[in-house]
C-alpha cells in the first residue's frame, strides 16, 4: 500500500509485484503473520522485500462463526492452531494430532484402537444423560458433534483449526455450540501457477512388553517359595505340560502406518483451486485391527466483479476392522495354554469329557481338568488335577475367527455465491451439508467362542444419514473515523434424513458361506425405522470498535427444532462481551516492555437438543400382538408425551486477558470461567401409576468452573537459528448442583462386576463409590492362595468408617472421580539453517479410573480366590470390586511427538523442477509414563459415556475401563516435496 492513499496491490504466487509510485512515497509492505514494513522512495525501480514473522500473535486473523475477526479484537475466548507440522504427526485422525495443542481441550485415548475416536471435551461434561461432544465446522458447514466426521478429513488438506470455547463466541451456533465449537478451514489455492505438493510417511506402531502378566517360570518360584520349596500338583501339572504363550505378544502384534496425500493449487487474480487425494493404512497394533481410508478434496473460488462463487467438496470411504471381542480374554488367560493343540499338549486334555478335541484344534482352559499326575494320563472322574480356571474359549480364536467391520461412506460439501453490494456491505447464500452411509457388519465364525455352532450369528446394520443445511448471511464492515462496526445477521435452516435397517441371521454350521441367507435359522430378526429433523435459525451480531481501544460484541440467535414440544420449540441464546486493549492507551503505548494488552469479559447463553430422540416429546406408540395370535394387531403407549419439552440451557461468565510482552517475544492467554448447564434433559423416574417408570423432562444443574492459560513465545530468532516453544494448562472442576430429586443415585455399569458410582449434589456427575481397605486376608483362609497364575483373595478386609462396630453401606464412600485436576502441554520448535527439531510432552494429573482389568488380570474371583468355611470375619470383609482398589491412579507424562526434518537447499534443488524437498522423522508416544499403582495399559482408556456394546455406560458411570487397547509408540519417515 502507498501510505496516506488508496493506493495498493498484491503480488503473485512467486511475490511478483507492480506499484505506481512517486519518489517519496512511502510503500508499506505487510502480510498476515508477518511483521510489517515501510520504505521510502528514491529511484528504485525494483524494490525485493523479506517479512520477518511476525512475534506477536495477536495480529493473527482467526476464523469465527460465519467471518473472521484480527485476534487483538476478539472479546470472547478462541484459540486457533496453525497446521505448519500437524500433518506430520503419524496418526490416522485429526483430532489425534490436536493432542496437547489448545488449553481447555481435553483430548483423550479412550480407546486407540486403530481408526477408533478419541474422547474430546471442551471444558469439561455439562450434560448429566447425554454426550457433550463440541460441534465439528468445516469451511463453515456445522456437520455435527460425531466424531467420525474428524476421522474422515485428511490433516494435509487443513490449514488451520479453531476453537471456540466460551459461550459469548459459541453462541452464534445456538443450541450447536453448547459443548465448543471445533471449527476447521481447509487449504485454498493461491495466485500463481500451478504447484503439486506430495507428503508422505510410513511407520511402525508397537506396544513395549510389560511384566503386568506373569509366566509359569515366575509362578512357580512364587509357589516354591511360599510353600516351603514344594510345589503345588497345578504347579507340577503347569511344568508337564511345559507350554508358554505370550499372550501380550500375540494380542499386541503391532503394524505398519502409511500415509500418502498428493495435491495441486494455483489460479490467477480472480480464480484459485486446490486439490488433493490421499490414502491412510493404519493396521494398528492390535491383532487383527486395522484402519483404511481413502479421501479428496476440491475447493475452488472464482469472482467476477462483484460476484463471488466457491464450492468445497470431501468426499472419503473408511473401512475399519476392530477387535471382534474385548482382549480381556487373553489378559486373564493362564500363560501355559497354548493357542492350538499339538502331539504333546493334547495329552493332558482329557478325553473323557471333550472326546472330539484333536490336534489342531485351538485350545481352551477347561480342557486341562481331572488329570493324574502318577499315571501321566487324564481321569474320567473328577478326582484329578485341574489347571483351567475359566470356561472361556480360546482369546486368539474368538479374534481371529470373527470379523468385526465398518464401513463409512461420506461426501462432505457447499457452494455459495456471494454478492458485493458495495465495498463494505454483501449477502453470501451457502447451500452445503453432508452425506453418510455407516454399515457395521459383524461376524462371529464357528470356532469363535466355546459354544461353537450355537454362538455363530451375522449382522448387518446401515445407517444412512442426508443432512442438508442452507445460510443466508448478510455482512456489514465499515470504518468511520475512530469508530469500526462488523455486523453479521441472517437466517439458516438444516434438514436430516435417517434412516436405520438392521439384519440378524444365527445358527450357522459352517464359515463357508457368510451371508444372512446362509444362517441355519435364516433370518434372526431385523427391524428398520426413518426419522426426520428440522432445525431453523435467526442470528444477527455486531462487532463494535472505538479508537482500537473499547471493544464490544453483542450477539443473538433463536433456534426452532423439531425435537421439541410445541411449547417450547424455540430456544434463545444472547451473548455479549468487552474488551479493553489497555496497550493502546496513551500511558502504555510507548512501553517496549508491553506490545499488546488486553482485558475481556463475556457472559452467554447456548443450548443443547443434543442425545434425545428426534420424536421424544410426542406420545408414541408400538405395535403389540396377543396370547392368542401372536400377530400385531394393536398398539401401546411407549412413553409420555411432554409438549413444554424443552432446550437444555448453558450459561457462562469468563474474564480473560490477552497479553504481548518484552517486545512481543512470550503471548500470554489467560482464562477464567464458570459454565452452569440447567434445564438438563433427564430421563427420570415417575410414579407406577402412570404406567410408565421414567419420563423426559427438564430439570437439574451442572457447573464446570476453571482457568487456562496458553503462554507462547518466540524465545530467539535471528538469520540461521530460530525457538519457539508453547506452554498450557487447563483446570477443570466438575459440580453436580440439582439432580432433580435423584440425589445420591447409585448406579452399576454390569451385573456381574457391580462396581457403584454416586451421583451426589456437590461433587462431581460421576464419582466413584465404595469402601476403603484396611488389609489383606490371611492365605490361610483363602481356598487356593497359590493358584491361579497371578491370583489374588476376591475379598478384602475393608474399614469402619462410620465407627458403628459394622461393616454395612453406610461405610461407603466416594473413592475419586474420573476428571483430571490439570491437563498441560509443553512444546518447543527449533530450527538451525535447513535443519528442524520439535517435540511436545503432554500429561495429566488428578484423574481416577476404575480399572477392571485388574480383576481378570490378577483373578480377583471365582472358586480358588474365595474364602474358606471357617473363615472368622465374613461381615468385615468386601469383594475387591467394591473397594478403592481398582480405583487406579490415571495420572500420565508422555513424550506425545517429536519429529526432526531437514529440507534441501532450493539452489540445489532447481535443476530437479523442485521447489522443496524435505525429509524428516518422527516419533509418537516414544516415552509414556504411568502413575505407579496403575495396573494396566492405557491410563487414558474408558468406555464411552454414550453407551459401549451391550454395558449402559453413561455420564454418571463415567471412568469404567474393561479392556482399553493399549497406548502405542510410533516410529516414522517421511518426505514433504513440492514442485
């Protein structure tokens, strides 16, 4: 630009520029993330210019609802990742590379099976019965709060990530933006000719051996020892028949990660393009676990005088195979069985009870039983040794010999034309939205569990969603003198079409033929159903300037969903929040200590229609048949309409400071909030009399309170060396305040392991419930204390908390809660000349898990860990499942990534047709350590609060572990070229 003139112009591509100019002049040259820089005119004629990058990310440009905003003038709370090196992170998933990156996001590997989601949670659970995911924006399409959607984006097409955190910023999403906003923008093409960039890396995933399972080696040196040098006839049994399984190396197989993304961009002044194909191979580390996806991308944008047009397509198929069944079944078996039967091994199964067992045959606990060790040779009565101590079949055969596998078709997309009515004021119309095909198709073989035959069954279930979303924007920018207005107001509409088909087909007698048709008992069951939703909006928000110096947002939006009752159909979300940019006064505006200071507050309303059915308010009905015929021919009431059915509601307040201090080299962002979710949709219980036990309504309170801070600074820079590093911390407390009447609700999880969760006002949704161990039973009065392998007492002597001589519920209490205390990352960025070096540590502290793997891993029941009859103290004692045992320290530090790359020197590079080539390795989880008395392999492990297979976990069951696939190390190269 010709300063004090309107006078200006861009440059191409490659930085080629014309300016009219008059000696004297003086021309500003600036880019955004660069610091700027005027020069006078003499006589030049051609006039080279390097920016420097700019220190102070203050003058960053942030994308946020429905426009962008410089971040020295956002008044609300965002925080935004610029992709300069995600991409080099070997993960298969977007949000897996947003580890660490932004404070107040808790990203976390509930369960890192290969192309599996983790759990992500913006300031913490506001919801007590459903999910609170953050809403998923791509290049402005809300698609949703399914995590699958960041599983089907490829991290080489994004250019930059957002979050929008507190409810001032979020609330232009209404009722999407209760739980965060996640919004992602794509890389555009540039001006310039055509570039083709190809990225690529391959590694290897692992999980390192541990001693959390035993051997029959160490086993038995424990039962010499303990037994005064004489082993048990288990024992003697265990070292005649002499096998060995590693079952961590059998289970935890490792596999190969490869990724390729190959992409075009360029265009000319008025129309630029970009696309992309890439391809993932993640086989995981699990056995038979493996992720696949196949992806593209398309974004052009065109303008002709003062009508602009764009369209963006992502369209991506994705084939993931998981575990058929949880690996706690290899965890909890004995090391001596092997996985098939062989001369040797099938000489101690016996015979008389399992007469069709032969060699070749996978091998089960339960065939190892009444064997007599003075003949060699199996009894047909039950006198004789046993060593199985579990009926289960075979773990490596209910694995392999199943196949669990979905398949995800997605395409991603809108187009919107946008017309400039003057220089300041223009109306966009975007017409987008998103398709999904889901089948989940399951089998189970033959030779998959114990039962054989009767346990093989196929299913098939397809989910087909079409969601369809249209906006109407009309945008108003304008500067008048020391005053600047940014105002936005239009209206929007979304539309979902589902639909749900559902296959069973069992009793299959062999796996040649899989299909549902084949199954002996034909077709098992089936059902179908279609649903529809609606969702309208009106938003309008104005961004007010004074003298850069007194900042003020002020928002609304009204949301109508279909979800609701007549009566309360429509939910209302204002929002508004000040800033003060302190440096910009006239006392701190020569400081060279303070760059930029700013103070903020915002307050704000959201919602949440998030978790229920689409026809939850209205009485529905199902179809019933009578004794006589068995036929439907009637219908029954399945629940009780609630026409004032209505919006959950969240309302926040959060002061927050944005600071640039010693000259712009250390950022500083500071947070502080309170976050209270009301009004929440619970499902509660209601009198029999109604005919029904529970009913929709809205009632109960949640607070989530805390602070983040994000330092980041540029700590030296010069011509041949450059440091940047970034610390954050987010802490969190989780307060349940109303549970509507339910107050200290105690729930399980399963029957069968019936750990207890609380749900009491004043502490946390989820807390863990139970009694304190004062002691071990004495081995005299266990029935089998030195068998089976790694075996301890079902029971433990627990304390009398209460002092009333007894032990009795009232001595329980709560024991931990699953939600960290503080979450935290520190990540450094170096690079000398052509050389390059990052790396980030990441952890949490405070969290508790309640680790049932413990009970299989060490066989915390059944028979031989039960008491004896003359055992003194029963009412003193509790099963360990009930106690603060399993309660588990689920404290982390991991070494999350760490990469070093060296790029070419362009000179060296020209002759080739290329303009950069760099090469680089990269490491993942390289060191991860545990808290001590956590006893398994994924701290960060927990099944889903939305429900995981047949176990209802929820919100308030929050923290329960059963078989979380482990945490793995990642080993890569890779090469970036363009040319």
């Amino acid at each position: 630009m010709v300063t004090n003139s309107k006078g200006g112009t861009t440059t191409d591509f490659d930085g080629v520029y014309s300016i009219s100019v008059s000696a004297g002049d003086k021309v500003q040259f600036s880019c955004i993330g660069y610091t700027s820089q005027t020069i006078t005119i003499t006589n030049q004629t051609v006039l080279n210019v390097t920016l420097a990058e700019a220190q102070n990310q203050l003058d960053q440009v942030v994308v946020i609802g429905y426009g962008t905003q410089k971040k020295k003038n956002i008044t609300g709370s965002v925080s935004k990742v610029t992709n300069k090196d995600l991409d080099q992170i070997p993960v298969s998933r977007v949000d897996d590379a947003l580890q660490g990156q932004v404070s107040g996001v808790n990203i976390q590997q509930t369960n890192p099976a290969a192309g599996a989601a983790p759990t992500i949670k913006v300031r913490g659970q506001g919801s007590i019965s459903f999910n609170a995911n953050p809403l998923i924006v791509l290049d402005g399409i809300a698609v949703g709060n399914d995590g699958d959607f960041l599983g089907s984006i490829d991290m080489n097409t994004v250019e930059s990530v957002e979050v929008l955190k507190d409810a001032s910023s979020s609330s232009i999403y209404g009722s999407r933006g209760a739980n965060g906003v996640i919004m992602i923008t794509t890389k555009k093409g540039k001006e310039g000719p055509t570039k083709f960039n190809y990225n690529t890396y391959t590694g290897y995933k692992f999980v390192p051996r541990t001693t959390i399972l035993s051997t029959p080696d160490k086993w038995a040196q424990y039962v010499s020892s303990s037994n005064n040098g004489v082993l048990t006839d288990e024992m003697k049994m265990v070292q005649a028949l002499g096998t060995y399984t590693n079952w961590e190396k059998e289970i935890y197989d490792g596999g190969y990660i490869t990724d390729h993304n190959l992409s075009v961009s360029g265009g000319t002044k008025n129309t630029k393009f970009r696309a992309s194909l890439g391809y993932t191979n993640d086989e995981g580390v699990q056995l038979t676990d493996n992720y696949k996806k196949m992806n593209a991308s398309v974004n052009l944008d065109s303008k002709a005088d003062k009508l602009e047009f764009g369209i963006m397509l992502n369209p991506s198929i994705t084939q993931q195979r998981s575990l058929a069944n949880s690996n706690l079944n290899a965890i909890r078996q004995q090391p001596w069985l092997p996985i098939r039967l062989d001369e040797h091994s099938i000489q101690f199964v016996n015979t008389y009870q399992f007469p069709n067992v032969k060699v070749g045959d996978y091998a089960e606990e339960r065939f190892f039983v009444n064997y007599d060790l003075a003949t060699g040779k199996p009894r047909a009565d039950k006198l004789g040794t046993s060593i199985g101590v579990t009926g289960d079949g075979n773990p490596y055969a209910s694995l392999v010999e199943a196949d669990y596998e979905t398949r995800q078709t997605k395409l991603i997309g809108n187009t919107y034309f946008k017309f400039n009515f003057t220089d300041h004021f223009n109306f966009k119309q975007t017409i987008g939205g998103d398709y999904r095909n889901i089948v989940n198709d399951n089998r189970t073989g033959v030779l998959a569990t114990k039962n054989y035959a009767g346990d093989a069954s196929t299913s098939y279930n397809s989910t087909t969603v079409n969601h369809v979303a249209g906006e109407s924007i009309f945008s108003y920018n304008n500067d008048f003198g020391r005053h600047s207005i940014a105002a936005v107001a239009g209206f929007t509409f979304e539309h979902w079409n589902s639909e749900f088909v559902n296959l069973r087909g069992s009793g299959y007698v062999n796996d040649y033929i899989e299909t549902i048709p084949s199954a002996n008992v034909g077709v098992g069951g089936g059902s179908m159903s279609k649903t529809e939703e609606k969702l309208v909006s009106y938003l309008t928000r104005v961004n007010y300037s004074f003298d850069d110096r007194y900042l003020l947002s002020v928002s609304f939006r009204s949301d109508g969903s279909s979800k609701f009752g007549p009566n309360k159909k429509f939910g209302y979300f204002p929002a508004a929040s000040l800033g003060w940019r302190v440096s910009n006064e006239q006392f701190l505006k020569e400081s060279n200590f303070v760059k930029d200071l700013k103070l903020r507050v915002s307050y704000g309303q959201t919602g949440s229609n998030s978790g229920i059915g689409e026809y939850a308010h209205l009485g529905l009905v199902n179809p019933i048949s009578t004794s006589l015929t068995g036929v439907s021919n009637g219908y029954n009431v399945s629940n009780i309409s609630n026409p004032d059915l209505g919006w959950e509601k969240l309302v926040e307040f959060n002061p927050g400071l944005d600071a640039s201090i010693f000259g712009g080299i250390l950022n500083i962002s500071l947070d502080y909030y309170i976050r209270t979710s009301k009004d929440l949709l619970l499902d509660l219980p209601v009198p029999g009399v109604t005919g029904f036990n529970s009913a929709l309504v809205n009632k109960g309170k949640v607070e989530n309170r805390g602070f983040e801070l994000e330092l980041r600074s540029t700590i030296l820079k010069n011509e041949n060396f450059s440091w940047n590093a970034s610390a954050l911390f987010t802490h969190n407390k989780n307060t349940l305040l109303d549970f509507a009447g339910s107050n200290g609700l105690i729930s399980v999880i399963e029957s069968k392991r019936p750990a207890e969760w609380i749900a009491l006002e004043g502490h946390p949704i989820s807390s863990f419930y139970g009694y304190v161990v004062s002691k071990e039973i004495q081995p005299q009065y266990i029935k089998n204390p030195l068998y089976p392998i790694n075996s301890q007492s079902q029971s433990v002597y627990v304390k009398d908390l209460n002092g009333d001589g007894k032990i009795d519920g009232d001595d329980r209490t709560i024991l931990g809660n699953p939600y960290p205390d503080l979450v935290w990352s520190f990540s450094n960025n170096l690079k000398y000349k052509n050389i390059d070096f990052s790396f980030m540590f990441q952890g949490s502290h405070g969290a508790k898990v309640r680790n049932i793997d413990s009970q299989y891993i060490k066989n915390e029941f059944g028979n031989n860990a039960g008491t004896v009859s003359s055992f003194p103290d029963t009412g003193l004692v509790r099963e360990r499942i009930y106690t603060n045992l399993d309660i588990q320290d689920a404290s982390y530090i991991a070494l999350r990534n760490i990469n070093l790359g060296y790029s070419f020197s362009k000179d060296n590079l020209k002759n080739f047709g290329i303009s950069r080539l760099r090469l680089y390795t990269a490491a993942q989880n390289l060191l991860y350590i545990m808290a001590k008395n956590y006893e398994g392999y994924n701290p960060e492990g927990i099944l889903p609060a939305t429900g995981a297979g047949s176990l209802p976990s929820s919100p308030i069951t929050y923290g329960y572990q059963k078989g979380a696939a482990p945490i793995y190390k990642t080993v890569s190269i890779g090469l970036n070229v363009e040319f």
